[in-house]
C-alpha cells in the first residue's frame, strides 16, 4: 500500500536566510522556502542530510511535509529591514497546489521589488507566469529548472526511478521554454550528475541540446554529494534497485567522505563546458543586475572573476591561485565605493589598495574594467 503525505502546519519565528554577499553560483543574497519536506522525494536529494532535515527517518523527507503557515508575512518582515537583492524563492510541489504559500511569497517580492531565482522540478510554476512577469519587469529575475537526464539519454528510465513523484521532465522542459518566450532568463540546473547514471557522454549532450532548444541560457552542472543519513538513505535505494552500482558508489564515496574521490569531475565540466560552447550557451549563470544599481559596476567585476575562478577550479589550478582571486572577488562585493571612480582618480594603485586585490588581480581587474568601459562605448 502505498504511503499518504501528511501536511503539518506550524508557525516558525524565521523565514529569510541572508548571506554575507550574493554566492557565486547562483547569484542569490537570501533564501526563503514555505515547505519542509518535499512530495516530490527524488532519492538523491541532499536535503535529507541532517543539517538540512528535520526528520530523525529520512523517509519521512518525502511525506510528512511541514507547512510555514506564516511564512508570508515573516518575508514581508524580513525583505523590508534589507537590502534589495536575488532571493531564492519558491517551491511547487504538490503540496502548492493546497496552500498556495510558494505565490504568496512571490507576492511579497513584488511588493517590495526584489529579484527571485526560482528552481523547480515542476511545471507548475507556469501557474503563476503572470506574477513572475511583474517581478521580472522591474527586477531581472531567473526561471530555472531541474533536470538530469532526457527522454533520449541511455539510462533515463532508471534515472526517472530516482525522481519518485517529480513530474516528467519533458514538462520541464515545455515550461522552460515557455518562460524563455515570455522574456526570462532561464536554463538548466543538471544537479547532480549521478555517477554511472547521468555522466556518459550521450546524457551529457543531450541535456545540453535539449536546454538549447528550449530556451535555456545556461546550464549548471554539479556532482552528487552524499553525508550521514542521506549517504545511508540512498546506499540503501541502490542496494534494493541498483545493486549493479552499489560497490561503485562505495568506492566513490567512502566513509566520512561527502564530494566523490577518484571520479572526474573536471574532465565532465569541462565536457560540459565544451557542449555549452557547441550549442551556444553557457555553463554559467549571468548575474541579474537592477537597473539604476549604483554598483553594477562592481558587480559586473565580481561576475566576472566569479567566473575566472569557477575556470581555475575545472582545470585544477593551484588552491592558492583560486582563493586569491575569490578572496579578491569577495573584497569587491563588499566594497561601498563605485570601483570605476577608484580606478579613474587612482589607477591601478587605487585598485590594488583594495583590501584582498594584489598586484596580480589589480591587473586583471584593470583589464575587466577597461573591457567594461569600452563594450559600453561601442
């Protein structure tokens, strides 16, 4: 017999989750998410892990699904003491469809103009086009959508043995499509790449292809991380419905150990990027900026070398060499003043008195700057 979710309304005292500075990944200041659990229940979700859930039986993750009732008006509270920024918002899985708590939410950030990344599994977010379209037409916003495998990659069927309830994603993909008519930018989260699963080379093209010809703008590739009762959790999936896999991913992930060791990563990001520059899109998601931002400037810098250091990282450059340039990229984010006034009294010097920008950075963030300046001119 197959086992009901349960929805449990409670009142939490916080809802927004704020960051020092915007991530470099997804370009997002605050998170803010109205559900615990998740119906959807795709085996390999690193929510269940105990910083995340808060179920002592991590299948529990999948059907006991706790509702933040207030969960609207503690946004409101929060977004109006902060700075405007990308929030990371929404989740429609079924249990939307009863509580509506995912639209309110969007509400709030249209209220008080703040850009939203929302990433979803579900087409269901179409529902709400018409309030994302308001939020986007005055805070550049991000669409995103899940996927890991296509109707045409090799193992696609185990993959969807994976994904539980998470509807089917050709209708991913038609709703991607979708928002990339109506003006988002959109793309593809391919997270996580499932080792023996979605990382041959056919999977890893046709996801590529099919954003492409959706659409998407982007996708961002990532690896499976498995920690405490999650890496039991899905040890124990394999074991009952992959055991061809299990000794591999032993291996791969042996204990205490949460990233996978001996699997290459940067050869298949860098195949990915690879694919990205095949089919004209990118492996990397532009950072939305408002327009009228006083320090877009600085923020344009910031992509720029956020990029620069994603680079280093795939080709496996010293750790030494990246954190330099992160650390650089961090000191720009933080900095009150216009970087382009610094440069244009100061020169390079003035770049390089930038706390955590050397002499190495300070000339690369020179040649970011003069580049900026003359695109703009052109």
């Amino acid at each position: 017999m197959s086992r009901r979710a349960v929805f449990v309304p409670y009142r939490p005292k916080t809802i927004l989750n704020k960051y020092k500075r915007a991530d470099h990944w997804f370009w997002t200041r605050y998170s803010a998410y109205p559900y615990l659990g998740c119906q959807h229940g795709c085996e390999f979700c690193y929510c269940r892990e105990q910083k995340y859930s808060p179920y002592d039986d991590p299948t529990d993750f999948a059907y006991v699904i706790k509702v933040k009732e207030n969960a609207p008006e503690l946004l409101r509270r929060a977004l109006s003491r902060s700075p405007v920024d990308v929030v990371f918002t929404a989740d429609y899985q079924p249990a939307e469809r009863k509580f509506g708590l995912s639209r309110q939410m969007l509400e709030v950030c249209r209220d008080l103009g703040f850009p939203v990344f929302v990433l979803e599994r579900s087409a269901l977010v179409l529902r709400d086009m018409d309030l994302l379209q308001e939020i986007n037409q005055q805070a550049p916003s991000v669409v995103a959508f899940s996927a890991i495998s296509t109707p045409d990659s090799p193992n696609h069927a185990r993959v969807r043995q994976l994904e539980h309830l998470a509807p089917p994603v050709e209708k991913r993909f038609a709703a991607m499509e979708a928002f990339a008519k109506a003006g988002f930018l959109t793309g593809v989260s391919f997270m996580p790449i499932l080792p023996g699963l979605c990382d041959d080379d056919a999977n890893l093209e046709a996801v590529v292809r099919w954003t492409a010809d959706h659409g998407g703008k982007f996708v961002l590739a990532g690896g499976l991380t498995l920690s405490d009762q999650q890496k039991d959790y899905f040890f124990g999936v394999l074991r009952q419905r992959f055991p061809d896999l299990l000794a591999l991913y032993q291996r791969w992930y042996p204990p205490a150990s949460y990233a996978p060791r001996n699997y290459p990563r940067h050869r298949i990001a860098l195949r990915i990027r690879a694919l990205c520059q095949k089919y004209g899109i990118r492996d990397r998601v532009p950072r939305p900026i408002l327009p009228g931002d006083k320090r877009a400037l600085n923020k344009r810098i910031v992509e720029r070398l956020a990029d620069r250091v994603y680079e280093m990282e795939i080709h496996q450059e010293p750790d030494y060499h990246i954190w330099a340039y992160r650390k650089a990229a961090w000191a720009i984010e933080d900095l009150e003043q216009n970087i382009g006034l610094i440069y244009q009294t100061m020169g390079l010097k003035g770049l390089q008195s930038i706390p955590n920008v050397g002499p190495l950075s300070g000339k690369v963030v020179e040649k970011m700057l003069v580049e900026l300046q003359n695109n703009r001119t052109t």
